[in-house]
C-alpha cells in the first residue's frame, strides 16, 4: 500500500513523486517511493530522493532513504530536509526506524544524516553480493533513526546488532549469494611490535627508522618488492625540492638520506635531485636493516581488526598465505589511507565528484645524447598535436630527467580518470599508459633534439598515482595555510612545494587551470607552511597515525605535501610520535616533547619553543 504524498512540503521544499515500485521479494526489493526536490521559490528541481518501505537485508546494507543533490544547489541543507519531509512518510508505514547509509569518506552525507536526526549506529562491512560491494565499496556507515514503536514483525535483535554479529551475518549472507563463496580461516600472528608501519614508501621507511630509533620495536610491511614507492618501483625521475632556497626543510631523516645517496651517485649525472633508482633502494634497505627493523616485502593489507576503535591487528596477504601484525600503535603510510579506511576512519577522494589527478606511468629511456638536449620538453607540442601524433592532445609534459650518462627518466604521459584504489581501473591504465608510450617515443625522436636515437628500456612496474584517498584529521591543511604561510602549536615540520594539482582531464580549460594554480600558488625564497601534528591523526581511531600523501589535507595541500620530502617530513614526525605514544592513545603525546625530539633529529622547527 501505498500513501498520497502531496503534503511532502516544508515551505521552502516539497517532494513532488515520480513513481512508486512494488516490492520484488525475489530480488530483495521493497516497495519505494521516487521523488523530486523541488524548491518552491522557482520550481527548480534541486534534486532527487527515495524512500524504501521495509527491513532487510538489503536495506541493512544499502539504508532506507537514499538522495541526491544537484551541484549547483549544495550547501543549503536540502538532502537533509528532503530526509527529514521522508520521515514523515516513513512513520505512516509504521517502519519504526529508518537506516541511513554512506560512504566513509561523504562527509556530506554524513552531515545530512545528522542534520535529520540520525546517529551513528556503527560501520558495516558489505557482502560481496551487494551493488555498493560491486561498485567498489567496502564498508558504510550505518546511520539510524527511530521512529516510534518497534514494527511488528521486524526481528531487531537480528537487524540492531552492535557489529560483531552482524558481520557474522555477512557470512551467511555470502553463503546465500550465488557470485561469491563463504571463506574464514585463522590467521597467524606474524609479528607483535610497539609501532607497526603499513606501506613502505618514502614516508614508511621515514616513520620505521625514526620509530627504531627512539626505541621502538618496530616492523615494517611494504606491498612491493622494495622499499622507495613511486621513487622507485614507480621509477619516479627526481625529487622535488628539499628547500625553501634557504633552509633545508626535511632535515633529520630526509637530509641524512640525501647525503648517503649523493655519496654514492654518479656525479656525471650533475643533479643531486635525479634518481639513480638502484642506488636509492640500496639506501632505503640500508636505512632499514642497519635500525634493525623487523620487515616483509609482497605483504598486502586487505583487513584489520579492531577493538571499538583502537586496531589491534592489520591482517596481509603474503605470497602463499595471510598472516597478521599486532602492534600498540599503526602507522597507516599506505598512501591511499588504506588502514584508516578498513578501520572506518573519515576519508576523502578527490574533488567534490570524485575526479583526482591523472596518474602517469613513468619509464627508462636508452640512448640520449643529453648535450644536446634543449627544455622545455612541451616546446613542440603544438606541430605534434596538427601532425596527429597524439590520440588524446595533453598539454602538461613535465618531461624527461637526466638520470645517468645516455639515460632519462620519463614523467611523461598522462592516465586520466585512473582511480588508484580500484584494481580494474589500475589495470586498464597500466595497459593503456604502455601504449600511449609509443606516441611519446615518436614525439621526443621527430621532434626534439638529443632523443633520435633514444630506446625504451622498461616502463615502471608500478602505476604513478598522485592522489586517492585522504584522511579526515583533528586538522585539515588547506589553501587558507598556504596562503598565509601558516605556523601552528603542534608544528611537526614545515614545507615549500607549490601547488601541483595534475589536471583530471585532457580539456585545455583543465590545462590552464593546472597551469594557472601552479604559476601563482607557489613561494618565494625562504617561505614555507607549517604542517600541524593533527593532520597526522585520523578522526574516530585513538591508536592510528598517518604519514605521506594521505594526510589530512584539502587537495590544494595535498598536490604540495604529496612529493617525497614532503613525505620524509611527516613519516619522521609520525614515527617519533608513534614510538612516544606507550599507551597507544597517539593524542596523548606531548606536543612539546615531540617537537624537541624531531629536532634533536635534525628537523626543520624554526618556531618550536626552547
């Protein structure tokens, strides 16, 4: 049965309906109703919503009510006041409570739910058989409303569990599905360490051998096969500046890894921020091993578990089989906040629509006559583009780096609409950057100087992501602090990159806008921002800190604080504060103590009090 709805109206909204669905029990639909939001000032259709009619699985999963908000009108509370004029209409069936359910990383959904009255009831895991599983996500937050009296009928000890059993019911609930299979087993405790560091990129091997220093027992778990990152399983070129052309700004671990790797490089190459990728993963293991860091390459996080929210264990698949690592304190340098995000932790993705910087996959090239080679590389563009050399005309070339006698490093090329945390889109990028290679090839040989005879020697085995997911922080770093060229209290470090945001899209309008963003947002010599110890800290975790380019940032900072020294300098601050933390509550750390130690390290703190 089904109600009039014609007085879903607040005066300044109302729910005009489109249609209504019959429930499908063979599908596990209920019935539901299909509005428009309508403001009532200029009949504009602001937006969309529905109401679900029942209890089950599917509704425990997916929630009640679902919305959407037209861009333009966002920001005036509409979803949450259409969630509001919905509940008027959920009391009249008699549902008794009503789930809401969002993404970790909306926080905007999450407003509305609050805006309508609902709590936070807890953070489910989704089954495999679920369209948001199939959509790629993995957890949702669980949002409820009560209503009135219970519903007769409704079983509420099976739908308002507190968690642990209703990930039970997960199981069965894949047992039921035909695209999956039920699997559970016991995992080994591979380790137990004070601070566990999950990834092992440049602000991983930072936080471990900072940790190890301070006393620490630490272990270290990296994904790849050796430890760097994009610097050098990404084959990234070069560094970006460890400078603010008077200070050097990731002193401590970061001036130390410097120094041993300039002892070592081929002075031929003449320029101390090119990467000779061989020479710096001999560094990086040397770091490691020499603190003696118990640690495991070809180890992949997939799950956590945790008690409330305190992690107590990061469970990895290993070649042959999982293993898992208890630890007091996690360090999540993931670089896609990965740990935060199975752990329910806040994140965000991109821009408001989810649009994040093009990745590229980098390369080796063989051959080059650098005397005679001319910059910029982009000179050119415009006779390729009218001669058709390039499918899809990219006007951001940052070009190839000296990184030996007749060698260059490649940051060029751009893969647009990759998403990082999704293996499919990874995997179409890796296969679609390795042909878009032979268009450069031809580019840099035809025309340019110095590259005629130049050759492929590999491309990188790993993707070159710039950005994916952040963590939501007890503070945000944002283009406010940039700007004013911010310090804070709980200061950890401070930096200088400018903004860098790689367009999302091959349009001239995103070009210029990159171009535009990263011409004016920059420094002069000798300025720098402050990087506060709270945009380490993920919000709803006590024993969690993060370090690199998932940091608590809006992406402005993030396109800044993401390069490697950027890295060096929180994976440092995240490593002494995590071995600090001895009860495991990292906001517990004493901010004064912290800052003495990291610069007692050699940390840049030109503002910390004596």
């Amino acid at each position: 049965m089904f109600f009039e709805t014609c007085d879903l109206s607040d005066g300044e909204i109302c729910l005009c309906l489109e249609r209504t669905v019959a429930a499908k029990p063979e599908k596990g639909y209920v019935p539901a109703y299909f509005f428009r939001i309508v403001r009532l000032s200029d009949q504009a259709e602001v937006g969309w919503c529905d109401l679900r009619v029942g209890h089950n699985q599917n509704t425990f999963y997916g929630g009640n009510i679902g919305y959407g908000i037209r861009e333009p009108y966002r920001g005036n509370h509409y979803a949450g006041k259409a969630c509001r004029l919905l509940l008027t209409l959920a009391r009249k069936h008699d549902l008794g409570f009503v789930l809401i359910t969002c993404a970790p990383e909306n926080l905007a959904s999450q407003k509305t739910c609050l805006y309508c009255g609902a709590t936070l009831k807890q953070i489910v895991t989704l089954p495999a058989w679920h369209e948001l599983y199939r959509e790629g996500r993995r957890t949702s937050h669980q949002y409820e409303v009560i209503l009135g009296a219970p519903c007769v009928g409704v079983d509420h000890a099976r739908w308002y569990n507190q968690g642990r059993a209703s990930q039970g019911q997960i199981e069965e609930d894949r047992a039921m599905s035909q695209t999956s299979i039920p699997f559970s087993c016991s995992v080994p405790v591979a380790y137990e360490a004070d601070v566990a560091v999950v990834g092992g990129g440049p602000a991983g091997v930072a936080a471990a051998v900072m940790a190890a220093r301070q006393g620490a027992q630490v272990v270290l778990l990296e994904a790849e096969g050796c430890f760097g990152g994009l610097g050098t399983a990404g084959l990234v070129p070069a560094f970006m500046q460890f400078t603010d052309g008077e200070h050097f700004l990731a002193g401590g671990f970061g001036q130390e890894l410097f120094d041993r790797l300039t002892a070592i490089s081929d002075k031929a190459v003449n320029n101390p921020y090119s990467i000779q990728v061989e020479n710096l993963k001999r560094v990086y293991d040397d770091m490691v091993t020499e603190t003696a860091i118990a640690f495991r390459f070809v180890s992949r996080l997939i799950a956590v578990r945790q008690d409330g929210n305190r992690v107590t264990h990061a469970i990895f698949a290993g070649k042959t089989d999982l293993f898992s690592v208890a630890a007091r304190v996690f360090v999540d340098a993931t670089g896609d906040a990965l740990l935060c995000y199975l752990a329910g932790a806040p994140t965000l993705k991109g821009d408001d629509t989810n649009n994040m910087m093009a990745g590229t996959l980098c390369s080796l090239w063989a051959g080059i006559d650098w005397k005679r080679v001319k910059k910029p590389d982009g000179r050119s563009l415009d006779d390729a583009f009218a001669d058709k050399v390039f499918t899809t005309p990219d006007r951001h070339l940052p070009g190839m780096w000296r990184v030996g006698r007749s060698l260059g490093g490649g940051n060029i090329g751009h893969a647009f609409g990759v998403d990082g945390t999704d293996e499919q889109s990874l995997t179409e990028s890796l296969v679609y950057s390795r042909k878009l290679l032979q268009e450069y090839e031809r580019y840099y040989k035809q025309y340019l100087d110095g590259y005629e005879d130049m050759e492929l020697v590999t491309t990188a085995p790993m993707m070159g992501i710039r950005e994916t997911r952040r963590i939501v922080g007890d503070t945000v770093l944002t283009l406010e602090h940039f700007n004013g060229r911010s310090s804070f209290p709980d200061e950890i470090g401070r930096y200088s990159y400018p903004v860098d945001i790689h367009a999302a899209k091959a349009d001239i309008g995103s070009f210029n806008q990159f171009l535009k963003d990263h011409t004016e947002l920059r420094y002069k010599k000798g300025e720098s921002y402050g990087i506060p110890y709270g945009c380490l800290v993920p919000q709803n975790l006590v024993n969690v800190l993060t370090a690199g380019r998932c940091v608590s940032t809006d992406r402005y900072m993030q396109s800044s604080i993401r390069v490697m020294p950027g890295c060096y300098i929180t994976g440092q601050a995240a490593g002494i504060a995590a071995a600090m933390a001895s009860d495991g509550d990292v906001r517990a750390v004493d901010i004064r103590t912290l800052q003495h130690a990291l610069r007692d390290q050699g940390a840049y703190l030109p503002n910390c009090p004596d």
